[in-house]
C-alpha cells in the first residue's frame, strides 16, 4: 500500500466508530470516550498515515528532549567507566569483525540484524560515524547547566534515557512510568487505564520506548491538553465490540488470533492505531481493503485486515525511520547506541551459530536477568540504576 491510498481521517473514523466499544469503559472504569474523542482517534489514525508529518514532530520531541535535559537533576546523569564515545568504538570493531557472518546468510536471526542495520557494512560503518559525530555536536552545545560533556573530543557523560522520557510524559502527557520491563506479550489494558507506560522488549525490530514516542509525537502534533491525551490514552483500553468478533465466528475476543495471512484483526484500540503489524512474508494485505456493502451482510469483512500497516501504527515502521535518520537528534543517538550495546554481545555469544535464537530472545534473557529496579516517580534518585 502506497502513502497514496493510506486511510482517510473519515474512514479511522468509521473504522473506530464499527470496531470498537467503548460503553464498558464509562460503566466499569469511568472512562468516558465521547463522539469528539472518537474524531480525535480518527485524527491519530491519519496522523500516523503520515509519515512526513510524524517526522517533523518526532524532530520536536527530540527538541523538546535536549531542552528538558538542559534542566534536568545533575544526578540522573551519569559518568560512565570509560568514554561513551570511545566504548561504541570499542564495540563497532567487534561488530565490524562478525558483519562478514551476515553476508549471504538466509537464517532469520543474520537476516534480522542485517535488515535491522542497512545490509551491508559500509552503511553500518556509516551509521557509527553520524552516531559519534551527533553526540559530539550534542556535546559541544550542552556543555554548561547540567548538560553533556565533552573531554578530548569524546561524550563523557551520558543520560538516562527513560527516565528523560518519564519527565516529558508526566509533564505533557500526565502519564506514569510504572517501573515495568515486559519481555513478552501481557495483556496491558489494565496498565492503559492506570496511565501506566512501560519499557517493552517485546522484539528487537519493535523498539523499547517507540509506543512512548508515539505519544509525544501526538503531544507535539496537536497540542492537545493534559487531560485530553490522558483520556485518550486511557480510552485505547476499548475492546472489539462482541458483534464484530462473532460475525468472524469467534465466540470470546480471546479466541481472536494473532495476525497471519489471513487475518489481522485489532483487538483493541490500541492494537489499532499503536501496534500495528508491518506487512511481510506472505501476510501482506492491509485495510483499507474493497468495501464490503452493509447489505450484504458480512461489512465485518472491510476490517479483516485492519491491524496491518505500513505506516507509524507499526512501531517496528517508525522505530526504523528513528533509527536512520540523524535528524531525530537524542532519539536516534539513543537508539542506535542502545542498539549497538545489545548487537555486539549478542553476535560474539557462544551459540551466535545456532539461527533458532534470535537477537530478540538473546535481550530478553539479558533483562530478565538484570535486577530490575521500580520507582515512584521520574525522579526517584535512589533508583538511578534503571536504564
């Protein structure tokens, strides 16, 4: 599907308006969505459909990124043991040594970082060069408040990154980081209607904190106030109406399956306009498919494909394009430095020949192991360890 034929506001709308209930959330929870906030899902549908416009405001997030960190307690930055800069270098030519591996290898996991990484070394190697490059720009203008350092031409003190994320949030959004990891799928509308966020290490294409970026970039896009996008995020929480999961001949909303070839039926509102699955391999169709006619019957059909897009409703789609692209400031020296830190020990592991496990299942290993550390509030100094 081209930018070309991505959905209209209009049919997000009808799309929201068909699918999904949101009367349980008032009479349960007191999560009252109106008609407005169902234009406003609409309007984070085409918005996510518009991936020059989700550029522009996720350039601002990052601006919004460097001037909160100007201000930021001295003590939620930290000095690493050795140089942030020099340490990536460190890494790059491990990762430089093990890339001949990936070359002309078809096993899912080389296939993976590859993709992951622009398929060849040399845009590897030039990717390291814009990451080094960007954080000694960052440096060079951070240098006083409590901002970067910059000693011998190298980073020397870098940030935490979620914790950076939990001010903006609490600040423009009125949402909460829980303190959670998730390493595998969990049913998260208890967590969506606390205005809880999480860090997701759900799969290493996803990203952990792209569901968290989504949501300033709507800050940013359409300045809508606290309570409004604290609402709204709630409201994601709402569920396949029963009438449309019977019509599909499913008799509980747990019996809708995961997306595959023939099928990708979001199960909530936020499966919808959030977590979105990419198009690949043989499960390629996407909504908007052929409209079905009321008359006929089986209108359900038009959304049997609603949950797959190429557009920033997946965040595997848009973690990529934060990935690549130098103009995303933090967010992209943050990302791919994050990326590097799990890709360099992943390859050099002692089963790295064994293509049945994956880099994914390598950083879920990696955190369930790590002693996690919860904290209150964005600014709890005695849990600096969270990364």
């Amino acid at each position: 599907m081209s930018q070309a034929t991505q959905p209209s506001e209009e049919q997000y709308y009808q799309a929201i308006d068909y699918l999904f209930g949101f009367q349980t959330l008032a009479t349960n929870y007191n999560i009252v969505i109106t008609e407005e906030d169902k234009r406003k899902y609409a309007q984070i549908g085409a918005f996510f459909s518009d991936v020059p416009a989700v550029c522009i405001a996720m350039q601002n997030v990052s601006a919004w990124m460097l001037d909160k960190f100007k201000t930021f307690p001295q003590e939620f930055a930290y000095t690493s043991d050795a140089p942030f800069v020099r340490r990536m270098a460190g890494q790059k030519n491990a990762i430089d040594s093990s890339m001949p591996d990936l070359e002309g290898k078809k096993s899912k996991e080389r296939s993976s970082i590859a993709n992951a990484f622009g398929k060849s070394k040399s845009v590897m190697q030039e990717a390291f060069a814009n990451k080094q490059e960007k954080l000694r720009a960052l440096a060079r203008e951070e240098t006083i408040d409590g901002g970067l350092e910059e000693t011998d031409g190298v980073v020397v003190r870098r940030f935490r990154f979620r914790k950076l994320l939990a001010a903006l949030e609490s600040q423009k959004l009125g949402l909460k980081d829980s303190g959670t990891v998730y390493t595998d799928d969990v049913k998260i509308a208890p967590v969506l209607r606390a205005g809880e966020v999480w860090k997701d290490s759900i799969g290493f294409d996803h990203g952990e904190y792209t569901h968290r970026l989504q949501w300033l970039a709507i800050k940013c896009h359409f300045d809508w106030d606290q309570t409004t996008c604290l609402r709204l995020y709630k409201g994601t929480s709402a569920t396949l109406k029963r009438s449309v999961y019977q019509a599909f001949g499913y008799g509980s909303i747990d019996q809708v399956p995961d997306a595959d070839a023939q099928m990708a039926l979001p199960v909530n509102v936020w499966a919808f306009l959030f977590d979105g699955r990419e198009p690949r391999g043989n499960a390629t169709q996407c909504w908007p498919t052929a409209p079905v006619s009321v008359q006929s019957g089986k209108e359900h059909e038009a959304y049997r494909f609603a949950g797959r897009t190429p557009s920033c409703r997946s965040p595997a789609f848009l973690n990529r394009i934060l990935k690549a692209g130098a103009e995303f400031g933090l967010i992209h020296a943050y990302l791919a430095a994050s990326s590097i830190k799990l890709l360099e020990p992943a390859l050099g592991r002692a089963d790295r020949n064994k293509p049945e496990r994956s880099i994914s299942e390598y950083r879920k290993d990696r955190l369930r192991a790590k002693t996690l550390r919860m904290f209150e509030t964005p600014f709890s100094p005695d849990n600096n360890q969270l990364s």
